[in-house]
C-alpha cells in the first residue's frame, strides 16, 4: 500500500513539474508563429534574432518561410485574404498602402504606446514615414538601403581609366562607359536599368530635376521634359552598346553580368554589397551615384508588419521587437545585409565588409530621395512597367509610353484623393 502510495506521489509531482513546464510563455499548449520573408540572405540575422526570442519564449515554436520574389506577394495577398498567413512578414514601401488601408496588417501603435521598450525617434525617418499612415506606424522599421554605383576595379584597371568618385556626372558615365564597353569579350560598361525603377530610371528623373509622384501625391512626374531627359539618356547608353539592352536585362539580369564580370559599372541597392563582395572579392569597389544637373539617390527600407488575423498579437508584437530592436538591427548590421534602420547602429554595418566605402549609403539616408509611393502604387507601377519596357523593346516611343504612363498614373492618382 505504501509503494502503491508512493509511486501515486511520484506520479503527481512529475505531472505537476511537467505543467509547470509548459506553463513558460503564457500557457500549457506550445504555440508557434509563422515568419515570411523573400531574400534568403538574410537568413543568418533572421534566425539569431528568433534565437534570443525563444530564450524569454521557449514553449513558442517559429516557423520561417523564404518565398522568392516573383512569387511572394501573390502568396502573402492570397493567405491573408482568406484570413490565413503568416503572424509576422516583410513589408515594402510599394504595396504598403494597399496592405493597411485594406485592413490586411495590424496598427502598431497600439503595441507601440503600451511599450516603453519602442521608440520611434530611433529609426531613420525616412523608414519610419513609409511605413506609417495618418502618423500611426504598422511595420516596425527593420533596415533601410539606398542606391550607389558599384563598380569592377579589375575592367577598369584592364581598361587603364580611373575609378568613379562623387565627383562623376551622366557625361563620365557614357564617356568612362564606351572605354570599359568590349563587344569581343561581351564587355559592358554600364547598365542603363529599364527593367529595375528603384536602381535605375527613378534615380535619373530626380536627377534631372524631376520628380516620380508629387509631394502632393496629385500627379505624375512621367509625362515631363525632366523624365523623358532622364530615358533619352538610358536609351542613348543602350543604342551605343555601352549598356545591355532591355532584352537582355529580361533574359540575364544586370547584377548577374557584373558578377560574372561581364559588366563595368552596375548602379544597385547596398543589400547587394555582400554578395557583390563574395564573387568579386577586393575587385568590387562603390562610388557616390553621378550627378545629373542635381544629386539624388532612392532611399527605401524593409519593414516588419503583423497579420491583421493572427490569434496571438501579443506574441507576435514580442517577436517583432526581437527582430526589430537594438540586438535585431545589431545583427542584421554585422552580417553585412544591409544598413540596420536604428540610426546609432549604422557604424556596425560600416565595418561589416572592409576594404567598400558604405559610408555612401549612410549619407544617402539624409540626402536621398524617400522610394515614390501612393495608396495605389501597385496600379501605376503595373503601367509604368508595361509602357516603358515596351518603348525599349521598340513597339512605341519613349514619348508616347511615357505620355501613357502619366495620363493613367494621374487618373489613379485623382481617384485616390475621391477615395
């Protein structure tokens, strides 16, 4: 009787333990959350960041999708239609209006004014501005990038020029281009991007003193003098054979070109950097954009949004701090993906790949130009795409396609303000 007592003691207080064991995180029942993103590289800062979230969350099991691009919006719009999806995913500044006016992500501040722990006047404020509506953040600012020129130390080395600096304008680039230019090895000196808007045209219709959207977000930059400025210059770049022609940026993207050495000078987002490092080595160098008649750089960053439908908000806001915080931007700094969007962190990523001058980058996010967006960008950037890559494919002008481009992008425009 005494042993058939005990074993019942025993019994009871290993259940007990085992309760109290998975009591840890608020509950008996492990509970798991769901991460999306695109970009593969940032793997390694993503998962140290979900690493020292489950040291305060044991019992919560995070699960991390990479969808690739092409792919991950169409997966993301479909899910969280249907009231599924991830509990915490990346957010871009193009579709940022349509997620959170359609109630498709949560209102962060909320979680933001209950937390002393988050404080917004860190962040750069470009980053902060993207992503937030009527002054009320919903996706907490995870790094930001800007646009630079990289370059191949080795082609223009060969080629016996200098290397670009701050003080390069277009004329360096078609004069410095037609010398790195080798048809015979299938050399190119620069790509003239008609296929990437971020890396390639947005930045020269500022340049040329224009603009993509308004201030006021009442019209389009497209259908002006200061824009098609900006195209005759890509479009002279790819008929002299300097740059790969929109053809062949569908079928072999640019950055693939450089990287294989195939390709001198290639304007790209510094998130590129490492991976430009890793194939190129200490023959990658990057310089300041050049100038056109002004200075301008795109400036854009990733946020972290949560799911309007997810069954555990509290829990979700406690992992985007841990992706998002001081540790969060600290590690995504030192793995060298990308500028962290905590301002004090910034000099972390400078050191992340020795031998490039990121400081460029760092200088874009005061004198850059904040990534062109409206509460409909997806609709316009739709017609902007089609209309300008058929002008460089030659099955209109460049005035026509860009006379199109802002006749309809003013029409979305005025039906968002009836909006």
């Amino acid at each position: 009787m005494k042993k058939i007592l005990g074993v019942a003691v025993l019994i009871l207080i290993v259940g007990l333990l085992t309760a109290c064991s998975n009591s840890s995180s608020g509950g008996g029942e492990k509970k798991t959350l769901d991460v999306a993103l695109w970009d593969e590289n940032a793997s390694e800062a993503v998962d140290a960041s979900i690493e020292t979230f489950k040291e305060t969350h044991p019992n919560v099991k995070v699960n991390v999708t990479y969808t690739p691009w092409s792919d991950y919006w169409t997966k993301l719009k479909t899910s969280l239609g249907g009231g599924s999806g991830p509990d915490v995913f990346w957010m871009n500044g193009p579709n940022f209006y349509q997620y959170s006016t359609q109630g498709l992500i949560k209102n962060l501040e909320p979680f933001i004014s209950n937390d002393s722990n988050f404080e917004k006047e860190k962040y750069f404020p470009a980053v902060v501005d993207l992503y937030s509506l009527e002054g009320e953040l919903y996706a907490a600012p995870y790094f930001v990038d800007a646009v630079g020129l990289f370059y191949n130390k080795d082609l223009f080395d060969a080629a016996g020029v200098d290397y670009p600096d701050e003080s390069w304008t277009w004329e360096d680039i078609e004069t410095v281009g037609a010398k790195l230019t080798d048809p015979d090895n299938g050399t190119y000196g620069y790509a003239a991007h008609t296929v990437a808007n971020q890396q390639g045209y947005y930045n020269l219709i500022h340049q040329a003193g224009g603009y993509v959207i308004s201030d006021d977000k009442r019209s389009s930059g497209f259908n002006t003098p200061e824009a098609k400025e900006a195209f005759t210059f890509l479009k002279d770049l790819i008929d002299k054979g300097i740059s790969p022609s929109t053809q062949s940026q569908i079928e072999t993207e640019p950055r693939q070109l450089f990287m294989s050495n195939k390709l001198a000078m290639l304007p790209s987002i510094n998130v590129n950097a490492a991976e430009f490092q890793d194939e190129l080595g200490d023959a990658l160098g990057v310089a300041p954009l050049p100038a056109g008649k002004e200075e301008a750089t795109i400036v854009h960053g990733i946020g972290w949004a949560m799911n309007e439908a997810t069954e555990d908000d509290e829990l979700a806001w406690e992992l985007i701090k841990s992706l998002a915080n001081e540790d969060g931007n600290r590690v995504i700094a030192e793995s060298g993906f990308s500028i962290p969007a905590i301002k004090s962190i910034s000099d972390v990523w400078l050191k992340s790949l020795p031998g490039l001058d990121l400081q460029i980058f760092i200088d874009a996010q005061d004198n850059g130009v904040a990534y062109p967006v409206s509460k409909r960008t997806a609709e316009w950037q739709d017609v902007e795409t089609k209309e300008i890559q058929s002008a460089f494919l030659g099955q209109q002008t460049i005035d026509e396609a860009l006379e199109k481009v802002g006749t309809k992008m003013d029409e979305i425009l005025k039906e968002e303000q009836e909006d």
